[in-house]
C-alpha cells in the first residue's frame, strides 16, 4: 500500500499538467565548412529535446516554440558552436554557419525578418559542450543518468573500469589487478541486477574476453550510468540502473589513432583503431584492436594474507601474488554505410577476442592457488541498422542483432596445496600437503563450456505531435550451454546436462512534454517472459539393470513492471528529477547454471527478483560568474527488493570456504543519496567532488521457521561498501616548453569507509579505511598528433580491497605515448 501511494502521487503530479502547446516556429540552415557541407552536424536547442541532424546537403531544419534559446552544433572532429537565438511566433528564422577543424567557428550568414537580439557566437569547449549536451538530453527526460566522455581519459593510463569508479554512486568490484572478475555496484544494487550494455547489447553476449576489463578508453566514445530507471531502448530484466558502453563511430573524418604504455608489474597496453568514409557513396570502414598483458605480481599483505606452518600454526606473511598473470587481444571490423538515403546507419560488425587468465585464489584470500588459469575465446557477428522518418515523418527504426560463438576452457589439475610464497605447503612430518580433492578447488578439472548466443533488439519511435511520441522495443535473448570435461570417464560425460535460457523482454513507452518543453515525462510498461531447460541424465533400474534416462526440467516464467521517469525545469540552469518503477529480473544463465572460472555455484531454484525504486533529484547546470563556472546534483533513492539474488555470504567467520552459491534474500531495503559538485575556473581549473552513502538493510524480521526473530534483521547487507567519495583536481597549462603545447596535470583521490565481508560481526573481516590518492601528468605537442602521459597509482602504497576483502594492487608507474593522424 505504501509504494502504491507513492507510485499514485507521484504519477498524478507529472501527468496532471494539460498539453497545451502553441504553434512551433521553424529555425533552419545550412553548415559548411571550407565551402564543403557538413551532414550529420548534430543541431539542438540547449536544454530542451529539439534536436536533428544535418542532411547529405548540410541543411537543418527545427521547430519549436517562441522563446530565447541556445542553438547548439556539434560535429566530431569540428569545434563547437553555440549562438543566442530569439524565436518570434510566426517569424521563421534562418542561420547559416561555417565550422573549421580546430579553430573557432563563425556565422556565415544570418538572416530574418525581424531584428535579432545578441546573435554573436560563444566559442565552447568542446568535450565540455558535448558532454553536457548529450547528458542533458538524458537528464532531461527525468532519468537519473551520468555521461562519462572519454576524449581526454583515454589519453591517460587509465582503464574503462577506473573511469566508472570515480563515478558518484557507482563502486565497481574487482577481485584483483587487470583482467580479475568485475562487479558493479549502484546505489546499493549490484551483481546481475546491474545491467551492462555495449552498444545497447548485453555485455553477456560477447562473453568474458570483450568486457569492460578488455575495451580500452580509446575504443569508447561515451559511457551512460543509469542508477534506477532504464530508458525503453535499454528494455531488459534490470533492477539497479545499468552501464551502457558508446563504441567509438569516428564520426565524418578518416582517421587513425594509436597508443602503448608500460608500467609496473610488466603490464603492457596497446591500442589502435581507424575509420575511412567515402563522401560521395557513404561506404563507412571501421577498425579497431587491443592488446593488453600484466604479471599481476604485485605484494598483497594485512591480516588476510597468512600462511599456515607446519605446526598447525597460522602467521601473516608480506608476499607477492605469483598466479595471476593476465593476457587478452582482440579487434572489431565494421563495414557498411552510413548517412545515406535508405539508412542512417547500416553497419556489418565482427569481433574476435582471446584471454588467458590465471587464478590465483577463490572467492577469499585464504588459500592462494598454483596451476589453475582459463583461457576464453569469442567470436560475435553482429549487424546494426537505423533509419529516421522511415516511410514517413516521424518514424524511426533501429534494429541491432548479434550471434556470439563463445569458448571457455578452465584447468585445474595440480593436487599439491601452496602458501604465499608460492611454496608447498610442508606438514609436521616434513612433507608436502596435498589438497583435499585433488586440485587447487575441489575435484581435478579440464572443463570446456560453450555457449552459443543470440540477441535481438528491436525499437520503433513514432512521434505521434510535436511534443508526443511513442515507443515500442523487444528485446530477445537465447543461450545454449554446453559442458565437456576430459578428465571424466566415458559414463560421467555421458551424464553431463545441458542447459538452454530464452528471454523475451517487450516494452511501451510513451514520452511527452509540457510548458514549452520544461516538463518531460516518460511513461512506460515492460512484458517479460523467460523459459529454462534442463536435460539432466539419470539412471534408473529397469529388469535388474542400470539403464541411462533423460529428465527434462521446464521452467516457464512470465511477469510484468512499469514505472515513469520525469523532469521539470525551473529556469534554464535548475532541474529537478523524479523516477519511480516496479522492475523484475529473472536469476541469470551463470546464477542458474554457475560459472566454475569465477568459482560460483550456479542455483537452479532461484526466484525472480521484484523490486520497487524510487529516485528524487535535483541539479543545478554550470553557473557562471565572471571566469568562475559550478555545477552541481543531488539524488536520492528507496529501494524495495524482494527475493534479492546474491552470492551467499558466511553467517560465521570462516575463510576457508572458496566457492559460494548464490541465493535469495527474501526482503532487502537501500536507502540513500548521492551528490556531486563540479567546478571551473578560466577552463584551467577543473575541480570535482562526489560521495554516496546509502543503508542496504536486511528486513526480514524472522527467521525461515517464521518462530525465531531473525538475527540479520535490519543487518547492513555484507560485501557491500556503503559509503564512499571521490574527487578529482585537474589544471591546464598552455606554451610550455614549446609554443601551441598543452600540460595537463590531474590529482584523483577515492575514499571506501570499512565495510564488512561476512554477516557476522568481525573485526578481522571488517576492510579497513580505504584512501587512495593519484596523479599524473599528460604532455600534447604543438601539432596535436603525439601526447606523452604519465600515472602514478596509489602513491602512498595504501592497502585496497574489493569483493570479499580481495586486495587490489599498491603503488604503480605508468608511462603511455598516444599517436593520431587525422584527414588522411
């Protein structure tokens, strides 16, 4: 009753408003640049939804209501532009202007029937304007989304995963140094309930060795953080928000960019990719590879790090992981076309992508291993295709199909058990200690899983009036699962399952806006259906003997959600956001079926995750006063859980336990905040702040008997940090050491308050205090092409932990050199 009454109240005061609009006028162009036209100049009105695109001729053409705006333009390669426009009702108003690469823009012509007021160009930055832009048109549908641009990161020693973390609300989980497991946390949600996208896919589809752990910044145009509410085109069973990856496009320019870096602990990264476009035809050629390589030898130490002596005895030990090498390669071909008649963008994609990653312990710290690696292989066929006013005015369709073809080979055949030092471990009687069963984790295993994927999205808009438009998205999603292990016999791999999952999530939104487009709400509702089969062998006795049999296990599983997501502005700088939703999501392929290379036990009698969120917000958009500019934003958050799915935790504090199930909570409850301020002085400085602090509590009061008050009743659910901050200082310098040079010196810091890995109460497996400080330095040469960075990481050598108090690495150097040729 009480989420009802909020989801009621909410609804009524977004949707209450009457939709009167008044007759839009039309502002229209051409762009060019040296006498050439422009297509797919992006042309918007600041902070409202009027937005299109450049035709093949240059040309633009927007209506909207009499007001004063901002008309923003916006092409890769080219700089910036914004111009002070006056729309009069009835008054029709044309701007031509000229773009130039690397310089500032300036009106080529301005004409209209009626006098114009401050017509004069603003020369913007412009990673800065390109950001805030395309976050805004986000925002401004009221979800609760961060856009991370990564144009001047990946210059830098950075890792996709390091650009999420500094993000407020969003802490991700890394069991190690490069190439270990991830988990995402947002504002409390985490695990599958967090959804990760590449391209509007999941990231599931392209399987381990292409993840956010493999794609270099280099490769990513833009990262969207959803916490909450998810658009329609992102439609999947998700309950925390999710991270959708923008692969890099290359815009209208032939270019080619490559980079290397070194540093410690042998870690090698290397990077390059290109894009040719034919003008006169619009063939598009996309391509793109990565290399990355580290030892992952770097010293672990604190209370859990130990090994055990021959006496039984156990003492903490200062050593340096000696099983967690890392290596993954891969490239992305695209060819197609794009911004012609019959498509906006049509585009035939391949990646390929191989890793090898050894495992140095399970899911604690307590027993490292020796000998036990994975190595995985992809190979994903992939085809896009978007065409706007398809038929007629209004339409757009975007279609994005993917077949994934993937391996997973995972050995672990030495029996002898390892201390820190990468020594047997020695009994009381001198000699060396074999494991229990045989292999580093349970029983000697040379298992190969394949899974074969295939992935459908399909959405189609139609702007049904000026301020109203519908949407309807389908998302499809089946993955066969095979298991092969050549150390079984003959009748064991007879007997092994086989496993199939099949998703059908379909949504329709409806999106409007009111009072000259201040208000914006989206409306929608989700459909999802998901089916499980099973084939598990058994054996039953028939006339005396043993005869092999098939039960087949069917699980058909079918829900609905809904929700809206809205926002107001009060002027042209204040929003305020609100968003509410019931959400649901189907226990995963690896939560069902586990994932033996991550030492997780799958779960097949898993219950759907229900959800109710809220989320209630405020920003305030770049202020400005004289050479001073701030921003600043402020979420809140309720999230309802029930049946929340999580890998089990110890009741008790026990470490030797490496492999855990997962399993449901029947009630959970997060309640938090985050905020985020940012500030620029003269477009040298840049300085950010962010934190969050959320409670993530257990609600259920009893026990399962439903007799005995539970004792995790209103307990901070473990593993998960609940309170942490950022921030970051950058400063630009120009003409140093050479004229036209440019020095950027950058300081991050990151807090993580003590958190505990078990249910229990216990200091020793309480994390302590996590403040972790860098800097780094990035040097552009006169002529653009060639930038010289250097990192360094956790420069106090501070201790750092992640999931189940795993250790992350110390202080580290890295020295990076990037090359770009543009126009070629």
């Amino acid at each position: 009753m009480h989420n009802n009454a909020i989801f009621s109240i909410l609804f009524i005061l977004m949707v209450f408003p009457v939709f009167s609009q008044q007759n839009p006028t039309r502002v229209f162009g051409k762009i060019t640049s040296s006498e050439k036209v422009l297509s797919g100049i992006i042309v918007s009105l600041e902070g409202t939804s009027f937005e299109t695109k450049t035709d093949s001729e240059g040309t633009f053409s927007i209506n909207a209501p009499s007001g004063r705006y901002k008309l923003i333009c916006n092409g890769i390669g080219y700089q910036s532009q914004t111009f002070k426009v006056t729309i009069k009702k009835n008054t029709p108003k044309e701007i031509n202007i000229t773009l130039l690469p690397n310089a500032i823009a300036y009106p080529k012509e301005l004409k209209t029937k009626s006098t114009l007021s401050s017509e004069v160009p603003q020369a913007l930055n412009n990673v800065a304007i390109k950001g805030k832009s395309f976050a805004k048109k986000l925002e401004s549908k009221g979800f609760a989304v961060t856009v991370i641009e990564t144009k001047e990161a990946y210059l830098r020693n950075l890792q996709t995963n390091e650009l999420l973390n500094q993000t407020a609300g969003v802490k991700v989980r890394q069991n190690g140094g490069l190439g270990s497991s991830v988990e995402y946390n947002l504002n409390g949600m985490s695990g599958s309930s967090v959804g990760i996208f590449i391209d509007g896919i999941e990231i599931s589809t392209y399987g381990s060795s292409f993840n956010l752990n493999t794609i270099p910044p280099a490769m990513i145009e833009r990262i969207e953080v959803y916490k909450g509410v998810l658009p329609a085109h992102l439609s999947g069973d998700f309950l925390g928000g999710a991270i959708n990856v923008i692969l890099k496009k290359g815009g209208m320019r032939n270019n080619l960019t490559a980079s290397v870096s070194y540093g410690s602990f042998n870690t090698t990264q290397a990077d390059i990719s290109g894009m040719y476009r034919d003008s006169k035809t619009g063939f598009t050629a996309r391509g793109s590879g990565f290399y990355n390589y580290s030892d992952n030898n770097y010293e672990v130490w604190g209370k859990f790090v130990s090994n055990q002596l021959p006496n039984g005895r156990v003492e903490n030990v200062r050593a340096k992981r000696f099983n967690d090498a890392f290596k993954s390669v891969g490239g992305r071909l695209e060819l197609g076309f794009t911004d012609v008649k019959w498509a906006d963008n049509f585009m035939i994609n391949y990646i390929g992508s191989d890793t090898y990653k050894e495992v140095q312990h399970g899911q604690y710290m307590s027993t490292p291993y020796k000998g036990r690696f994975t190595e995985s292989q992809a190979h994903v066929i992939s085809l896009n295709y978007n065409k706007k006013n398809l038929f007629t005015k209004g339409l757009e369709f975007n279609f994005n199909g993917v077949y994934s073809d993937r391996n997973q080979y995972i050995q672990d055949t030495v029996k002898w058990a390892y201390n820190w030092f990468g020594e047997k471990v020695i009994g009381l009687h001198g000699d060396p200690l074999p494991t229990l069963n045989g292999a580093q984790q349970g029983r000697p295993t040379m298992n190969t899983i394949t899974r074969k994927i295939t992935n459908l999205r399909s959405d189609l808009q139609y702007k049904i009036a000026q301020n109203h438009k519908l949407e309807l998205n389908h998302s499809f999603y089946i993955a066969d699962r095979e298991d092969s292990d050549e150390l079984r016999n003959i009748l064991e791999s007879s007997y092994l399952a086989t496993s199939d999952i099949t998703k059908n999530v379909t949504s329709l939104g409806y999106e409007m806006q009111a009072f000259n487009s201040r208000l914006k709400t989206n409306l929608f509702g989700k459909y999802y259906r998901q089916k499980v089969e099973r084939v598990e062998p058994k054996v039953e006795v028939v006339d005396g003997q043993n005869v092999r049999v098939e039960q087949r296990i069917n699980d058909l599983r079918t829900t609905t959600g809904y929700g809206f997501a809205s926002s107001y502005s009060i002027n042209s700088t204040i929003v305020i956001l609100a968003s509410a939703e019931k959400a649901v999501r189907m226990p995963s392929e690896g939560e069902i079926f586990g994932n033996q290379a991550e030492n997780l036990v799958g779960n097949p009698n898993l219950r759907p995750e229900i959800s109710t969120n809220f989320n209630l917000g405020f920003r305030i958009d770049s202020y400005s006063v004289n050479k001073h500019r701030i921003s600043f934003s402020v979420s809140s958050f309720i999230r309802d859980t029930k049946d929340k799915i999580v890998i089990l935790s110890n009741d008790r504090p026990v470490s030797a336990v490496e492999t855990f199930p997962y399993e449901n909570l029947n009630k959970t409850q997060a309640i938090g905040f985050e905020a985020e301020m940012n500030y620029m002085l003269n477009n040298n400085l840049n300085i950010m702040l962010n934190m969050s602090k959320f409670s993530s509590l257990y609600k259920n009061k009893y026990a399962p008997n439903g007799q005995f008050l539970s004792t995790r009743y209103n307990v901070q659910l473990p593993n998960e940090p609940f309170l942490t901050a950022n921030g970051s200082v950058q400063y630009k310098m120009n003409d140093i050491l050479q004229k036209k040079s440019i020095l950027n010196l950058h300081y991050n810091f990151s807090y993580v308050h003590p958190f505990n890995t078990i249910w229990a109460k216990s200091d020793h497996f309480m994390t302590p205090p996590q403040f972790i400080q860098d800097v780094g330095a990035s040097y552009i040469f006169p002529n653009k092409k060639i930038v010289v960075s250097f990192d360094a990481k956790n420069i106090f050598n501070r201790e750092a932990y992640d999931n189940f108090a795993v250790q992350k690495p110390g202080r580290a150097f890295y020295l990076k050199l990037n090359y770009t040729i543009n126009n070629f």
